[in-house]
C-alpha cells in the first residue's frame, strides 16, 4: 500500500509540468476560435483520467455518457466520496465547467490549468463567493457549457449520500435547463476522505453512471430537486 502510493502519488507530480506545458501550448493554439475552451476541456479529460488506468488492479466504468448533451447547457450533479471522484468524472469525456474548492486553483500546474480551463472556484460558506460562483456559473450556462457541481459540498465520511445544497438546483430552475444526476461509486475504497494511501489489496471497481435528464422549467421550486 505504501510503496503503490509513494509511485503513484510521485508519478501524479512528476508528470503534472510536463502535462502543463502540454496545456499551455493547446491553450495558445485554440484560444482564438475555441472560447469555451472546449479543447482544452477534453484534453484535461484525458490528462486526469489516465491516472485511474496506472494499477492493473483498479477497474473502472463509464456508463450514459451519451446523456450530457453535446452543445446544450444543463446542470450535472454528482454524489461525492473522494478526490478520486474527480479523476473518474473526467472519464466521462464530455465538455463541462467544473465547480471547486478555491484551494485546488492554487495546485501548481492542475490548479494553473483549472484557470485556463475557466473552471468556477467557490469558497465553502463564504456568502460573497457563493454569489459569484453562481453568477460564473450562469455565464457558462448561458454559452452554452454544462456545469458540473457536488451538490453536498463536500466528501462523504461514510460513502452515504449527505443532504444537498440548493445552488445547482437555484440554477436550473432560474435558467429552465435540466438536471443530469450522476452516481458516483467505488472511488472511496481506493482513496477515502483524510487519507492519501491507495488501496490495491484486490481488484477495485469504479462506476460512474449518467441518469436520465430531470426536466426543470423556469420557476420551480429548486427545493424540491434537490
């Protein structure tokens, strides 16, 4: 367990300003015809997603993809259970905007791409960035690009989904754009909260798995979504 995290963990960082670079070259490349960044966007995908692929004993699945429109805003909302979440999420391989934690931003090199990327940062129970990651968020929407959120804020200590917050669900009904739910399970058991140690004891499956669109219009109770 040590030695695999030690290898993976120091490949993660080894690799990250290489990647960067990488970024920066398609950034300057596409930034004049591609404002949504949406090239950039899918090579992060496979920048991120290529660690989930590092041990032979972690498996993972993608399932609906196909259900995240291409070219349509909607609002995607995924249980959270741990950092590798994010990795899997990438693995959907569709254009969307993050929202994250102020603090990955200043990551050398991931939290320097997630700028370029135009990704939303927020800080948790901070009134005033909650507005403008809403506002940013309305942005993106409204060109045109999905928004992808954790609508309970943070990871779950025992893989139970927690009550939500209402910000996505705000969204969708101010906009009249539906809801994607996405289910997020089996990153826990590689990567609990609080921890950096990896676990490969056995094989280890990951599923993301895209539901079916929730229908919103304009006005309904973003309560009752959530």
């Amino acid at each position: 367990m040590w030695i695999t995290s030690v290898l993976f963990w120091s490949y993660l960082c080894l690799s990250s300003p290489l990647l960067w670079v990488l970024a920066v070259v398609l950034f300057l490349a596409t930034a004049a015809f591609d404002r949504q960044r949406r090239w950039l966007h899918l090579y992060t995908c496979a920048w991120a997603y290529h660690y989930l692929k590092l041990l032979p004993l972690w498996s993972t699945q993608i399932e609906g993809a196909a259900r995240i429109p291409t070219g349509q805003a909607c609002v995607l909302v995924a249980n959270h259970q741990s950092m590798g979440d994010i990795l899997l999420l990438f693995g959907l391989f569709r254009h969307f905007k993050w929202v994250s934690k102020r603090v990955m931003f200043r990551v050398p090199f991931i939290g320097w791409n997630m700028r370029m990327n135009n990704y939303v940062s927020l800080v948790r129970g901070d009134a005033a960035s909650i507005e403008r990651m809403l506002q940013a968020c309305r942005v993106h929407l409204r060109a045109g690009s999905p928004v992808m959120l954790f609508p309970e804020g943070t990871r779950s200590e025992d893989g139970e989904i927690k009550a939500f917050k209402r910000g996505a669900f705000t969204l969708a009904t101010e906009l009249g754009l539906p809801v994607i739910p996405i289910v997020v399970d089996g990153t826990r058991d590689i990567l609990p909260k609080h921890g950096f140690l990896l676990r490969q004891e056995q094989v280890q499956r990951m599923r993301v798995r895209v539901l079916a669109p929730v229908p919103v219009a304009v006005g309904d109770d973003a309560s009752e979504l959530g």
